[in-house]
C-alpha cells in the first residue's frame, strides 16, 4: 500500500488555482520529487499535505488513513515531518535546542512535572539531547554542536531542519528545496544525504529546481505546471516527456 | 420614545466622531510605520488643554486653537523623531511599549505643567440647544459632526487626488518600492505623525465645550479610538470612520438603554465581539502568510 | 545546569541575608512588594518573553484574586486559603475560557484584546460597589491559615521570600523542560514548531492560564497583606507598570524578571513626592528601555559579561 495517496487534491486563494485536481502516490521507501515551473503549485501541494492549507476539495491519505484537513501537529504524531522552503528555524534557541524540538512528541511535556524538575523528565531530555546531537552530526553539521542557531550560515541552517525532522523519526519526509542557493559542490552533499536518509526506510518526497539532482536522485517524479499535474512516472521516462520539455523551455523551442 | 432615542443618536455620533478622528490618526500612523501609536489619546487631550492654556494668557480664539493643533503636530514629529525612528525594526511588543511611553510622558509633563483639575471653553456657536424630533442638538454637536466631515473629505481628497498623498499611500503598501521611486519615506513618516496628531488634537478642541478636558482625558479616548480601528479594520481609513461611530453610538445606546455604569466597558466589550467573528475587524484586509 | 543553580542559590542567600540588613518595617515593607511584582512578573514574562505573546490586561487577574479574597472572606466568612483558591480558579477559568478565540489574533489585535479584558475587569470591579466597595475599595481581613495569623511585615516577608524563592526555581525548570523547549519554539516559528507536533493553539491557552494563576494568587495574597484594595490594583497603569518590569528587566529571562520588579518598584518610593513626575519617569524609561536595551537590562549585561543567559 502507498505511503501517502493524494486524490483530486484542489485548492485556490481567491480566485487564484494554486493547485486543480492533482492525483499522485508515494510508494514507501522512496525518494518521490515534485518539479515544476516557479508558480506551479509545488509549496502550496506541501502545504495542503502537512496540513497548512486546508484544500477545497480532495483527498489525502496516509498508509490508507483519511487525513484530509487535519492540523499539522496531528500529522506530526502520524509520522509526517518536513523542512521548508523559506527557513523556519528558531533563533532564539540554539542550534541543538531547535534539533530538539524535533523530538518534541517523544518526551513527556506536563507542564507541573516540568516545574517540579521530575528526574525522568531530565533523564529523556538528556538522551533526547544526545540523539540531537548525533542527528546534527548525521547531517554533517558536526562543528556547530554548541552553537547559537543565530551564528549559523545559510547552509548550515537548511541542514538543520532536516536534523529537526529526522529528530521527529518520520515514516515521510517533506523536503521544500534543500537545496536552494546552494552552489554544486554543497548540492551533491545534500543529494548525498537526502540519499542517505532514503537509504534508511524514510519515504522521502522532493521539491527541488536543481535539475540534475533530480534526475541524480529520484526514483519517481511528478511534474506541475499551473497547478495542474502535467506527468508522472519514472525519472528516465519524465524527462524525455516533449511536454515537460515544452514546459520549461517554452513551446517555440 | 423615538425622541429619546434621537438623543441617544445624537450623542452617540458626536462622540463617535471624535472617535472616528482618533482612529484616523491610528490609521494614518499605522499605514505609514506599521506603529500603533498609543500616545494618540495624548494628542487629543493636548488640543483641548492647549486651546484653554492659551485663552486663559488671553489670546483670541482664533490663535488660540491655531496653536492647539500646530503644537501638537509638532509634538507629533518629536515622538516620531524621538521615540519610533531610533526603535526602527523592533517587536510588536517594544513598539507598542515605546509608545505607550511616550505617552505617559507627554501626560506626566501635562500633568506637572497645568494641574489636575478640568476645564473647559464655551462652546463655539453657544449652549441653547436645537430642537429636533423631540431631542435636544447641541450646537457644538454640529461643529464636531461639520468639522469631522471635512476633515475626512479633506483627507479622502488629499490621498486620491493629490501626489504627496499618493506617496503616502504608496509608502504605506510597501515601503521599500516608494523608496526605490524617490519618495522620501522620512518625510512620509513625519507628515503622517503631524497629520494624525493634528487631527487628533482637532478632536479633541471640538469635543471639549461638551465634555470638558483635563490632564487624562487622553487615556480613555485614545483607547477608545483604538478599538474604533481596530473594529474598522486597522489600516482601513473607511474602516477608521465607520468603527468610531459605530463604536460611540452603541456605547450611547448602551448606556442610554441598559447602563450607564458600564458604558465605558462596551467599547472593549466590542471588541471582543467583532474579532471573534472577524478577526480583522470590519474592513480590514485578509492576510495569508507565506511559508 | 550549575550555572543556573548559581543564580538561584545567589538569590537565596540576598533574601536570607535582606533582613538583618533592613532597619525598619518600612523597608520591608518596600521588600515585600519587590517579592510580590517578581512573582507576577515571572509569571507574564513567560507568557511574553518565552511564549512571544502580550498581555496588557494583566492587572485584571491581580484584581480578581485581590477581589475573590475580600469579598469571600468579608462578606462570606470564607477562609482565606479557600478564597485564595476560589480566586485563582476564577481566573484560571476565565483565562482558559477567553484565551482559545483571543490567541487566534495576532499583533496589535491580540494586544487590543488583552487590553479590553483588563479594562472590562476593572470596570466590573469598579461599579459592582455593593460586593466590591465601588472606586474607594474595601479593607480586608489579615491572613490566617492553619490556625495560625500572618501579621506584620516581617511575617510577610518569609513568606514572599519563599514564594519567590520556589517561583524562580520552578520557571527555570520550566523553561529548560521539554514543555519550555515547545514554548520557546512556538515563539521562535510558530510554524516549525506545529509541524513537529506542537499544538500552539492549546500552549498559548496554557501559558496564559498559568500567568493569570501567578497574578491571581497574588492578587490575593496582597489584599491580606495590605488589608485593603481598591480596583486600581485591575487598572490598565498596572498592567502597563507590569509589562514594564517585563521588559526592562529583560524578556525571557528570569532573573530579569526579579531585577525588572525590584527596580521598578523601587522607583515609586524615589519619587514619592509628585505624581506627574513619576509619570514622566516611568515613560522615559519605557521608551529609554526599548530604544537602547530592548533586549532588557539582565539579558544586555549578560551578553556582555559573556555568555551566561
């Protein structure tokens, strides 16, 4: 069974279709990506699945369940993380801390027990704190261990979300563009470790304008156009499609 | 009956607008800095403060209110000066606390300079009250209305007809293009202060044969006129108008019909009201983040 | 973790010490009520500082617990520890009842929000004249609990202090614990944190109930203290004074919260003598404040003495 099933997904902002009508599903385990022209709908289809948007018509289901319109903190306890295209990372929190909150859903949150300084509470932040840790190396942001997320750079900053994410241990990952305004020898790092996380189990679902990671790295591709789905299928077979070509190219070429 | 409820009208418009000018005043701020200026009540009582201090030396009328509202703009561009600029990029939070600062400051001067006590001056055309339907129109209810109107029409002319008000529009919607096209945003900015303390303080002269002024009457109408904008819709100059009156006549209705003890509550209780609903008030425009 | 604890033991050993120091009752009195806005002031400042929200209605939830308490105890005979808890229900609840709708405004909304609370508490407390006294206020019987009276300032100041004491200690804990981490992150990007599982709407209601609960019991506790109250304690100046204390102590930091009430309420007693003056005084220092520390006096020194937060 799919992992996520998206059926007949719609959703316009006053008048504007960001999204008509769009179909697709994800096997498990694979890395799935989305391209499209800039406009095409591709943050706005995030969105409507991690449950920002609500969608105006259409289905979203997760393994088989129904979770159309559900609040994005309900996804999150099924499974669903994500990073996005413009950084959200905290900073008024370190670097770790914002990794940390990834694991937000693993630890006990009583507010009176969290007053009380109860000893099993501190005892799941440490180790949630080392797993942080070994997440923040994963990513290959070892060096920035003990840093402020205010004195990170760019790079290492769309990293750190995906540490964040990995810390929720999602069955589905999100990736909004990681590797936006990246120059190629820092986007063959990221394809490395977007590799890497697929290699582990996680379904991984792609935005990405960098077209030679694409077709390095996907297994399975979904192309947008006018928030329309223009073609599915196998990366070799997408992009010899005459129609995604006229797409971004242009119909006179 | 109806002419009670005639009276009750009639006082609830009047100080709605003096409401609605308030709430210009918050408007024309806000679109210019994105600032809720908490000191606008300030320059409401400054006006009517001003206006007695200078009779009082006796000066004629006519200079007297002149400098009513000249000295208040001016004050206007000094907070601007003073208190925004150097705080340019700050939070939500430490704007509003900046203002509110400023405007305890300029009531503590007030307070320190002329006293606790109220006062007021006669009203402009007399006190004998108009008969109409059965309820009695004070005179100076007129010049507030008459004055109101044409500071909104005046102002109306000013942004659709005229460039400077167009640049301030412009500035207001995004800042940085009105920037990129030449116009000085610096000046946008201090226009707009002197404009909206300038019409605050004209508000505040008109309303001051009826309702007497003193040091803090400031507070309560600023807040006031605060919830008229934010009921309007913040931002909204129509909005601005239509939520000071609606704002001063329900709380005339309100105390006339149910109770005059809480009739300062309902202003506040409003709000709660149409933000419930719609949770950017009356006209306000719809914002969709972008993630 | 030693580095907090330093904090805090530090801030025992200033309230162990403070009595044999203060000559008079007058300054303990001065002391108490240091004790008293810090408490209200850890309060907000974790619903302003760490959660990113604002209150400028707070004083209204000191006015319900100062009210809750001389009226059950005048006119119903209650004990006080019972009226202590009625009244920090009474505004547990309300916060927890206004807060879903209200937190669902942002900005300057929320904000208006907030304030009209405050001021309609106020008003309440003001006409209800036949429970509440109207505008001149009610006197209020002395605390009793267990059998025992607390009188005096002295009294009261063992008390506070302890307060005080555990309230530092227990918002540190908060902060630091998975609950805080969520909290400090909603502020951060509200966003972010949603989509790790964070259910902002229902943390806000939260923080906001728990700082109404500080400025209720409070509230309370000071209408024993100073056996009477009026609803100038629910003012919108109070609520102002308060965030104040918020922010020139620092936001999001505790112990700014301490320093922000201890100067603050030090500043009245300076300049007892005109009241305009202190207006001036008190408006200069908010905008003086947020134009040149706007990250607060604590949170400033901090930085520059390197490090510790």
């Amino acid at each position: 069974m799919a992992v996520l099933e998206v059926s007949d997904l719609s959703k316009s902002f006053g008048g504007v279709l960001a999204v008509q009508n769009v179909s697709f599903s994800v096997e498990a385990g694979i890395v799935y990506s989305v391209i499209g022209p800039n406009g095409a709908g591709k943050t706005t289809l995030f969105n409507l699945i991690t449950g920002i948007y609500r969608p105006n018509s259409g289905e979203i289901r997760l393994d088989g369940e129904l979770v159309t319109g559900r609040a994005p903190h309900e996804l999150a306890r099924k499974g669903v993380a994500r990073t996005f295209q413009n950084l959200q990372i905290c900073m008024n929190m370190t670097a770790i801390e914002n990794v940390m909150v990834g694991g937000h859903l693993s630890l006990d949150r009583n507010l009176i027990k969290g007053m009380l300084r109860f000893p099993s509470l501190r005892c799941a932040d440490a180790v949630l704190r080392d797993r942080a840790a070994e997440l923040m190396a994963y990513v290959g942001l070892h060096a920035y261990r003990d840093a402020e997320a205010g004195a990170m750079p760019y790079g290492a900053l769309k990293r750190l979300e995906i540490a964040r994410a990995l810390a929720a241990q999602p069955r589905i990952i999100f990736l909004d563009e990681p590797a936006a305004g990246f120059n190629p020898t820092e986007t063959v790092e990221i394809d490395g470790l977007v590799r890497k996380i697929a290699d582990s189990g996680i379904t991984v679902v792609l935005v990405e304008h960098d077209m030679k990671m694409v077709m390095n790295i996907s297994d399975r591709i979904l192309v947008l156009n006018y928030g329309k789905k223009l073609t599915e299928g196998a990366a070799r077979d997408v992009r010899r499609d005459p129609a995604v070509i006229a797409a971004y190219l242009g119909k006179a070429a | 009956m109806f002419s009670q409820f005639l009276q009750f009208m009639f006082s609830g418009v009047t100080v709605g607008a003096t409401y609605a000018l308030a709430a210009l005043g918050f408007t024309l701020i806000y679109n210019a800095s994105n600032v809720i200026n908490f000191a606008q009540g300030e320059f409401i009582m400054l006006g009517g403060m001003l206006t007695v201090f200078f009779l009082k030396t006796g000066l004629p009328m006519p200079v007297a209110l002149a400098l009513a509202v000249a000295i208040p703009a001016a004050v206007g561009v000094l907070v601007e000066k003073l208190a925004i600029e150097p705080a340019k990029g700050a939070e939500v939070v430490g704007l509003i606390i900046i203002t509110i600062g400023a405007s305890l400051v300029l009531r503590g001067v007030v307070q320190i300079w002329l006293g606790k006590g109220a006062a007021a001056f006669p009203a402009f055309s007399g006190d004998a009250p108009i008969a109409v339907g059965g309820a009695a129109l004070a005179p100076q209810s007129l010049w507030v209305l008459g004055t109101t109107a044409v500071i909104v029409v005046a102002l109306w002319l000013f942004f659709n007809r005229t460039l400077a008000g167009k640049a301030i529009l412009a500035t207001s919607f995004d800042p940085l293009a009105a920037q990129l096209v030449g116009i000085n945003t610096q000046w946008v900015l201090l226009v707009s202060f002197a404009l909206s303390a300038a019409i605050g303080a004209i508000g505040g002269i008109l309303l001051t044969p009826i309702t007497m002024t003193s040091y803090d009457v400031g507070i309560m109408l600023g807040l006031k006129g605060f919830v008229a904008a934010v009921v309007g819709g913040l931002g909204n100059g129509l909005g601005a108008v239509v939520g000071g009156l609606m704002v001063g006549i329900i709380e005339a209705m309100s105390a006339g019909y149910i109770s005059s003890a809480y009739k300062d509550a309902v202003p506040f209780l409003l709000i709660f009201v149409v933000l419930f609903f719609l949770p950017r008030g009356l006209l306000g425009a719809k914002a969709t983040e972008r993630v | 973790m030693m580095r907090t604890n330093y904090g805090l033991f530090v801030l025992a050993a200033v309230l162990l010490a403070l009595p044999l120091l203060l000559p008079n009752t007058y300054y303990f009195d001065i002391a108490n009520r240091m004790a008293i806005n810090a408490i209200i002031v850890l309060g907000l400042n974790l619903l302003i500082g760490f959660a990113g929200q604002i209150s400028l209605g707070h004083a209204g939830f000191f006015g319900i617990g100062a009210y809750a308490s001389a009226v059950l105890t005048t006119h119903f005979s209650w004990p006080p520890i019972a009226a202590l808890c009625a009244g920090a229900a009474g505004a547990a609840l309300l916060a927890a009842a206004i807060a879903p709708p209200i937190f669902r405004l942002r900005g300057h909304y929320l904000a208006m929000a907030t304030l009209g609370l405050g001021i309609v508490i106020s008003i309440v407390l003001k006409n209800e004249a036949g429970y509440t006294g109207g505008p001149d206020g009610m006197s209020v019987p002395a605390m009793s609990a267990f059998g025992g009276e607390i009188f005096g300032e002295r009294q009261w100041y063992w008390l506070f202090a302890g307060i005080l004491l555990f309230s530092v200690w227990a918002c540190q804990n908060l902060i630091d614990s998975p609950f805080g981490r969520a909290l400090r992150a909603l502020h951060g990007s509200e966003v972010a944190s949603q989509v790790v599982g964070v259910n902002v709407a229902r943390y806000k209601v939260t923080i906001f109930v728990l700082s109404a609960f500080f400025a209720s019991i409070m509230g309370s506790l000071t209408a024993h203290y100073v056996g009477f109250i009026t609803p100038d304690s629910a003012e919108f100046s109070h609520s102002i004074e308060l965030v104040t204390m918020v922010v020139v102590g620092g936001m999001a930091s505790v112990f700014g919260s301490v320093v922000g009430a201890v100067l603050l309420t030090a500043l009245p007693q300076a300049l007892t003598t005109f009241e305009g003056r202190e207006t001036v005084a008190f408006g200069a220092i908010l905008m003086l404040s947020m134009i040149f520390l706007p990250k607060g006096l604590v949170p400033t020194l901090a930085a520059k003495f390197g490090g510790r937060r």
